[in-house]
C-alpha cells in the first residue's frame, strides 16, 4: 500500500512511484508538513530579518522554539507517530511505501530510533530521498537513510556534502 501527505507534491510523487505497482494512494492527514505559522511562505532571509531571535532558536534549540502560530516539533512528532502507528496497525507484517516530507522525514527518523527531537537538525533528507525502516510494537530498526543515488551520481552527492545546508531544510 502506498501512503502519502495530502499536499499535491507528495501526491504527485507517491502517483509516479505508485503507477507500475496499480496499488492506489491513501492520503493520510498525519503525514502533512508542519504547519510554519507566520513563518509560512517566507524565505530564510525575510525570516532572519523578521524574527531573528526565533530563528537563532530554531537552528540552535529546534525542540524548543515557538514559531509564532506554528506547529511545535513536538506536536508534530505526535502528529507523525499517531499517522505511523494507524498505518502499520492497519498492515502489520507488511510492506508499505509512505511519501511525505524532509521535515516529516527527520522526525520519523527520530521516532524510529528513539532520539528526541533535539537531534532534528542532526539527521539529513534530501529532495527525494529514501528511508527504509522497519516499524512495529517490538521496536523500530532504520536499514537505510537519505538514499539520493537514485537521482544522481555518487559525485554529485558529495559534493551536495560539502555545499553549507539550509538551515530550513
């Protein structure tokens, strides 16, 4: 079964990996991006520039800091984990695919070995990147992260490592 955010981005993605396998997509609500508040639709800059203290924390402290009308990582995380848990209570012992977000991403990650959510800025997810982990009530393993090689070459995934990451990303 195929599972995605209910955002047309993830939708898109999850219909083109989806298609050979004729399994439909299921969108679940608990797999959306965080909600950014007044943060949303800002570039970096215009948020440094707007909210300098708020986002000094969220680089620095991103399991503590208030974004204005945002979404906490920690509500987040209860969000993710509620979405994670319907879904393989709903397909123990089976192989799901889920399509979702880097920021969703880090966080599943988080969930899945057991770290708070102040290894956020500790884990990296790239555009398209592949996770593969195993979820159950026995505990949670992650056998791959962050798998780019399906969209480029080695070389260009190390050199994506040396450029300075996005703090927003």
């Amino acid at each position: 079964m195929f599972y995605s955010s209910p955002l047309r981005r993830a939708i898109e993605t999850a219909e083109i990996i989806e298609h050979p396998h004729n399994l439909g997509v299921q969108t679940v609500n608990d797999l959306n991006d965080i909600d950014f508040g007044k943060w949303q639709g800002l570039t970096r800059e215009e948020i440094e520039r707007m909210y300098p203290e708020v986002y000094r924390i969220w680089i620095t402290r991103p399991d503590i800091v208030e974004i204005p009308e945002a979404e906490t990582l920690e509500q987040v995380r209860r969000r993710v984990s509620n979405g994670l848990d319907a879904i393989f209570n709903e397909h123990p012992e089976e192989t799901v695919v889920i399509i979702s977000h880097g920021l969703i991403n880090k966080i599943m990650i988080c969930i899945i070995l057991d770290l708070d959510n102040s290894h956020f800025w500790k884990i990296k997810q790239d555009n398209c990147a592949i996770n593969i982990f195993e979820y159950t009530k026995n505990g949670s393993k992650l056998y791959l992260m962050n798998d780019i090689y399906h969209v480029g070459s080695f070389r260009n995934i190390i050199e994506s490592m040396k450029n300075p990451e996005d703090p927003l990303g």
